[in-house]
C-alpha cells in the first residue's frame, strides 16, 4: 500500500521503541506500522550512522542494532542530503541531520521526543509537522485504519 506520509524519525524514539517492552508502546506501535508499509521511512548516511551509536551506546546488543540497520538499509528510502541553508538552526546541533533529512526528502513529518527539535515546529510548518510520537501515530492510525478484532 502506497502511503502519503514519509516519516524522519529521531534517534530517542527508536530508543524508546527498542527498550519498551509493552505490546502497547506506542514507539513500538510506529516501527510495526512502518514495517507493514503504512508510511515511509526517511533515512540518511548520518541518521543511519546516528542510530547505530546510540542503539549501541545504550545497551541494544550489536547483532539486534546490525539486523535493524539491514531492516533499514532494504525497507527504508535513502535521501541524498544536499548543503541547506535553514530559515532557523537548531539549538541542538545534533538535530541537524534528522531536520536536513526531513527537508532533502520532503517528510510530512519529523516525529521526536526532544523539546528543541518540537520547538522548531512553527518556522517549519509550511514543509514538515514536527511532533511527538503520540501525534504521529494518531495521524497514522487515522490514515490506516485497521479493523479491530
């Protein structure tokens, strides 16, 4: 199934994801829906490169971090990043890359637990939402309903 939406997500919500152990977690609720094909994963050399530091760093063992940059590497969309000039920077320069990805591949959304990047929102909104994952999966669950039972 096609989908509309085309996703950056930022490092803390794999990490949540990966150390939730809920079948309810919503972290987890978005990899499963991204893994169905409901929306696409944007990725980058430097996002990919991100996330398997601090997969690592955080006790993710590294045969679970290599199976899921393979998972990425066939399933998720590698957008070539170009040099951007952006109307306002991020506080964190950390964020660069995941805004620079969600920019170069035209995202719907970059989704984020991190207040600085949330708080770029209204300099972006004409572009990309900027949200937490629980408003991200609301839209998700709304634009790919499931039946229930």
């Amino acid at each position: 199934m096609a989908s509309a939406l085309s996703v950056v997500l930022d490092t803390n919500v794999l990490l949540a994801a990966a150390r939730s152990n809920h079948t309810t977690s919503p972290t987890a609720e978005i990899l499963d829906r991204w893994q169905s094909r409901e929306f696409e994963l944007l990725v980058s050399l430097d996002t990919l490169s991100e996330y398997a530091e601090k997969l690592l760093s955080h006790g993710v063992s590294a045969s679970e971090v290599e199976a899921f940059l393979t998972t990425l590497a066939v399933h998720a969309k590698l957008v070539a990043v170009a040099f951007f000039h952006f109307r306002h920077y991020p506080v964190d320069s950390d964020d660069v890359m995941f805004l620079l990805c969600a920019i170069n591949g035209r995202a719907t959304h970059l989704v984020s637990y991190d207040n600085h990047l949330r708080s770029l929102r209204s300099f972006y909104e004409s572009e990309l939402k900027i949200c937490e994952p629980i408003e991200f999966l609301a839209e998700c669950r709304a634009a790919n309903s499931r039946p229930t039972g």
